[in-house]
C-alpha cells in the first residue's frame, strides 16, 4: 500500500507542474495580444465647443469613432474630416453640434439647423442678399444660440408728406401706424393721416400727415342804424327835423374756424355777441299846412300836388329791402329791413343830390337816400313794401320835384 502511493507521487507532481506551464504560456500569450492591441491604438484628438479630448482608439473610420465613444452626432452636425473617412495616428477631429434656431423671413417662419457662430453667418448660410435698410433682429454680429429667434424682412421706400416736408424713405412696416411709430411721428388729437393708420404699407406708398388744428376767430361787424319817421304838426307840411342822430351797433361773431395744414377749410359760427346795440336815427316830418303864396318872376315852379321845388319828369321803378343782390341797407344807412314803410328812393347822385328831399308823383314825400347800378340820368327806384307792390308800380313816367 505504501509502496503504491510512493509509485502514484511523481506522477501528480508532473500534472501540477503542466498546469502551471499551460497557465503560465495563456497568460503570456494574452499580455502580448494585449500589448500588441494597445501598441496598435490610433491617438485621436476631437475638439468640441473649445474643448480637446484625446482618445485611444482602434476605430477604423471616424463614424466608428464617434460610436465608440457614445457621442450621439446628428444629421446637421459639422464633422471634419467626414464621417467616412478613415483613423489615421494623431488625428484631429473638429465636431461642432448643430443648433436649431427659429427663422422668420418676409413673415414666413421655418426652423433652421445650423453650425453658424454669428447671425451674419446664418444670414449668409441662406443665401439671403441683404441691404444695409432691411430689418434683421437680433443684429448681425449676434452669437448664435438655441432656439433663437431671428427675423428677416426686406426694405422698401415709402414717400412721407409731413409738416411741409416731402421725404423718401426705406422701411419694413407693415401698417401705416407701425411706419408711424418707427419714424417717430406723432399725431395730435384732430390731426390725421392718409391711408389710414390700419391700412397696409407697400412699396410705393405715399403717406400723408395732415395738421388738423381748431382755432377760433371773432369778427367784428358794424349793425347799421334805422331811420324813424315821426309826425310832427308844429313843422310844415314837407319839412324834416333830426330829432335823434342815427348811431351804428356794433357785433362781434364768433367763428369756429378748422385749419389743414395751415390753411382754412371751413368756418361755422358758433356765438354772435353784442357789443353796443345800434340806435335808430328819429326824423320829424312836418304835417302842418302851409300858407299858399303868389309866385312871381322866376320863382321855383309848382307841381300838380301843389309843391315847391324844381320839378322834371323821370322814369320810375320799384324795389324792395328783400331784393336780389340787396343788403336792406341803403348807400346813406337807411335800414330798410326795419323800416318796411320808410319812403325812399335810389337816384343818381349827379342828377339828384343824396339826402335831398323830394315828392313824387304817385308816391309822395320821399328821401333820395340810396342809389343803383341801373339808376343813371333821369331814373329813380322807388322803396315799396312787398314785391307785390313793386310789381303793380311796374315802370313809369312820373313827375319828381326837388323839395326846397
């Protein structure tokens, strides 16, 4: 039994001894497969937003590269070299991720993915032809970041009419209010602006300010004076007397007065004020019979209805204070709008003396206290009440005498 067990010794020895030198050759053929594998690595180095990491790596091709990291490159990114392109030693990759920004051009929106640093590198990226006038916001020089917003619309020239100034000038405004408002023009409360402020704004429009101002302007009139009559039996028949002097009234009206641009397109009268009431001239004609009395030699004649005076024949028409073309107030102030019934005649004055008094045949005492375009030579017009009456006078020929 003991002999057996020593014959069985040698022979577990030389097992173990194999074992070991199996292990011992596995492990160093897996050190050299490893140092091999590590010796045969490629050094790469990425940059990445200003960053540089080196790798180690036994990638084939830059896309395998990007896997093996884990870094998740998306279809806008910028890789160079490009992602087909094989790992050579101590290569440089740049990765720069795309950002998406939000682009609104001529008010048409899209989302846009984009390696540019700079808005004017956007701007370019897009083939955009822009002009030193045109709207781009955020400005050109601005950094790029995401979901930025960023808008672009094109200029165009407008003309602008305002405060007696004429203008060209380049926008982007899509309302007349929001051309307003960039040019920093105000409106005061009446003015106003053609098109309208909500009308849209294109190329060639013309824009017009206009200045609405409301004013008030006071007039002062003169209201001429009336003439009373008043029967007076301590003078004789025929003769006058100024009782009262005649004075003019005076009224100021009050006009509303709308101004455009500085001239005046319309006046409404709004308040007439009383300054001084006018005051009526009071004449006294004499109604008290005369002494008949004996002409002799070259004494004035006597007329039919026994006055004296120079007596001739004249052609006569009637008129009223309500005529066509006639103010009711006589060459010598007689208001005839006051005085319906006051005897009055229009003469020419080189025939016959204004303020003379006269009688005419037909019509009776009177005052030559007016005169007409169509009244020259030996014409009078005779001042009746109503247009019926100056019809029924018609035209005729009358025998006038000068009363001394």
């Amino acid at each position: 039994m003991e002999a057996n067990i020593r014959k069985l010794l040698p022979r577990q020895v030389f097992g173990k001894r194999l074992v070991i030198s199996v292990i011992s050759l596995i492990l160093f053929v897996g050190v050299m497969i490893y140092a091999v594998y590590e010796t045969t690595k490629a050094t790469v180095t990425l940059s990445l937003e200003g960053e540089e990491y080196t790798v180690q790596t036994h990638a084939s091709t830059v896309a395998e590269f990007m896997m093996e990291q884990e870094w998740n490159v998306q279809e806008h990114d910028k890789i160079e070299p490009a992602l087909d392109e094989k790992i050579a030693g101590n290569m440089v990759i740049s990765w720069e991720p795309a950002k998406e920004v939000n682009v609104t051009i001529e008010g048409e929106e899209q989302v846009v993915w984009t390696t540019a640093d700079t808005v004017k590198e956007l701007i370019d990226e897009l083939e955009i032809a822009y002009s030193k006038h045109d709207k781009i916001e955020p400005p050109l020089s601005t950094d790029v970041s995401e979901e930025m917003d960023i808008v672009y619309e094109s200029a165009f020239q407008v003309e602008l009419t305002s405060d007696g100034e004429q203008r060209e000038i380049w926008t982007t405004s899509t309302t007349v209010a929001d051309f307003l408002e960039r040019e920093n023009v105000s409106l005061g409360e009446l003015d106003r602006v053609e098109p309208a402020p909500e009308e849209q704004v294109n190329e060639g429009t013309d824009i017009r300010v206009i200045r609405v101002e409301k004013v008030t302007d006071v007039v002062e009139e003169t209201v001429a004076f009336g003439t009373v009559t008043r029967k007076d039996n301590n003078l004789d028949n025929g003769k006058e007397k100024v009782v009262q002097a005649g004075e003019a009234g005076q009224v100021n009206k009050h006009y509303e007065v709308i101004l455009e641009d500085g001239e005046e397109v319309s006046r409404e009268l709004i308040e007439t004020e009383t300054v001084r009431e006018s005051q009526d001239k009071i004449v006294a004609v004499g109604t008290r019979p005369t002494a008949p009395s004996v002409s002799r030699g070259s004494s004035p004649t006597q007329s039919a209805e026994g006055k004296k005076g120079r007596t001739f024949t004249v052609t006569a028409t009637a008129y009223t204070a309500s005529c066509n073309g006639c103010s009711g107030i006589t060459a010598t102030g007689i208001n005839l709008n006051n005085n319906r019934n006051a005897k009055v005649i229009a003469v020419d004055p080189n025939v016959i003396p204004l303020g003379s008094r006269v009688y005419v045949e037909g019509y009776g005492n009177a005052i030559a206290g007016d005169t007409g375009g169509a009244i020259k030579g030996n014409k009078i017009d005779v001042h009746v009440a109503t247009q019926a009456e100056a019809r029924r006078w018609g035209r005729k020929q009358v025998k006038i005498t000068i009363l001394e």
